[in-house]
C-alpha cells in the first residue's frame, strides 16, 4: 500500500460512528477528548466548533471540520435557530501514532471548495445521498464511504498543512524524491536498504538524501526504517498466526533472534507475549458503522 493507507491502516481500530445531530443556539455543548478523529459536516443552518486555543470554526451547509486528534471542544448553533450537522468518529490506537498523524494540526477547518477538495465534496454528497434514501446495499455502502470519506479529510488537511510550513509529513509525500523513498520502504520494508541505496533509489547521493529525508520527514531514513519495520511486525503479530520467523523475514530481520531483540527493545515486551496480548482482527468492526438517525 501507499504510505498513506499504510498510516491510516495502522491506527484504525473498531468501528466508525456517524448521527445526525442539533445545536441548539440557548446552550453550548461540550465535547470530551476522544481517543481517535472527529469531524463533522455541516447540513441546515451554521454550527459554530471551538477548541482550547483555537480559532472559532463556523460551518455553513457543505463545510467540514476534521479534529484528527479527537480534541476537546464545543459545539454551538450560530444562528437564532437550531442548526443540524453530520458528527462522525474513527477511533485510532494512540499508543503508537505514525508520525504522519502527529504532523496535523489539532483542529482543520475545510470549506466546501469543490476546486481544492473535490473529492472530499464528492465523499460527502455520496454519503448525504446514501442516507437521505433507504437503498438496497446501505449497510455496505456507508461504512465503505465512511473510510473513503477519511481519506479525503486527511488529504485535505495535508493540503493545508503543506502551505504553511517549509518541511514535515504534508511536504514530504509531496517531495517527489522522499515519497519515492518512502514507497520504496512501505512496499519493501524486509529489502536490505542502507541510506545509500535509499538516496540511490530516490536518484541522490548519499549525504543529500539523508539531509534532505532528516530535514522534510523529521527523522533520519534508517531511524523511519526500523520503526515501520517494527510497526509492520507489530500488525503481523495482532492478524495473523505466521510463525515468529515469517514475521521476521517480513519485517526486514535476518533472524529470529535480532528481531526478538529489536521488538522487545521498541515495545517493552517479547513478540511472544505481545502476541497473546493484542492478538485480534485488526479490521474487526471496520465493515460495521454504528448509525443514529
């Protein structure tokens, strides 16, 4: 997969909840902090959403907010009257974020601009058309739209993102030679790379390809390398029942033996015990989307 469905499939657990809801102008509604991203659309009226030390967001009809971090915040009607919108959730495991998610701002205002995000308008006026009409297929349709619809949000907020700022995850995927790179690591993690053969891959020398990887992604290219190796590991051992050297080869290591001690270095337990720990259906409930209507 690319490095941005790899993100997403890493952090993505259970399953996504969508309701169409009111806000009423007499009083403000407070939203906790939620382990995972909300975002919510706006339908009938203008909803305004507020974050600690955040600018004030007013949604029109058509218009998105995506909060990637689960942020606490408040929801209010910004007119006389009571104003509808769409609140939707994806819960993500936090306890070990790719660093494409920590690069996105807490609170992401997006405007219903079909010129700069068509797709996510598209993915929103499906959505809207799918549960304004009792179709055939709408219990597979809506989930299938709600992970579309997640995508194009995170798209988005990369856009912004990128205009702001000189260097992170937003200018990378961007950077025609780091994405190559970073492809290269995402579809091949168990190659034998060295910074050379990355800088080689990307079409630069060695010490301009490290300068350059370190400086847009943050971290050096070996540093990135072995912690998504670990992270595929990681996803190896929660879905499938491979024996521990499969998943070893897989995520790059020669042996049984150098990946035990790189796992349990990164993750403070053996691969063994992490296993019977966290082992599940890393997609289980993602077919299923908790509605109210």
């Amino acid at each position: 997969m690319d490095v941005l469905s790899d993100a997403i499939g890493t952090m993505r657990v259970g399953r996504p909840s969508l309701s169409l809801e009111a806000a009423d102008p007499s009083e403000e509604r407070e939203v906790q902090t939620f382990e995972g991203a909300r975002f919510y659309v706006g339908t009938t009226g203008r909803i305004r959403v507020t974050a600690p030390g955040e600018a004030v967001i007013t949604l029109l009809p058509g218009d998105a907010v995506l909060l990637p971090h689960g942020t606490a915040h408040t929801l209010v009607s910004a007119t006389d009257s009571t104003a509808q919108f769409l609140s939707g959730a994806y819960r993500l495991e936090r306890a070990r974020p790719h660093p494409l998610f920590q690069d996105l701002a807490d609170v992401v205002s997006l405007p219903a601009r079909p010129d700069r995000y068509p797709g996510l308008q598209a993915s929103i006026d499906l959505l809207l058309s799918e549960l304004g009409e009792q179709m055939h297929g709408r219990d597979l349709v809506l989930p299938a739209l709600l992970e579309v619809l997640l995508v194009h949000l995170i798209r988005a907020c990369l856009i912004e993102r990128a205009g702001l700022q000189a260097t992170g995850w937003c200018v990378a995927l961007d950077d025609e030679v780091i994405a190559r790179s970073l492809r290269a690591v995402h579809e091949r993690p168990a190659d034998p790379w060295t910074v050379e053969s990355l800088g080689a891959h990307a079409g630069l020398s060695r010490a301009a390809f490290a300068r350059r990887f370190t400086a847009l992604v943050g971290q050096p290219p070996l540093t990135y390398l072995t912690w998504w190796r670990l992270t595929t590991a990681a996803r190896l051992l929660q879905t499938t029942d491979v024996p521990l050297f499969t998943v070893a080869q897989r995520s790059g290591y020669g042996s049984v033996y150098a990946f035990a001690n790189a796992f349990k270095r990164e993750y403070g337990t053996s691969a063994g015990r992490y296993r019977q720990q966290h082992r599940t259906d890393h997609h289980a409930g993602l077919a299923e989307v908790c509605i109210s209507w």
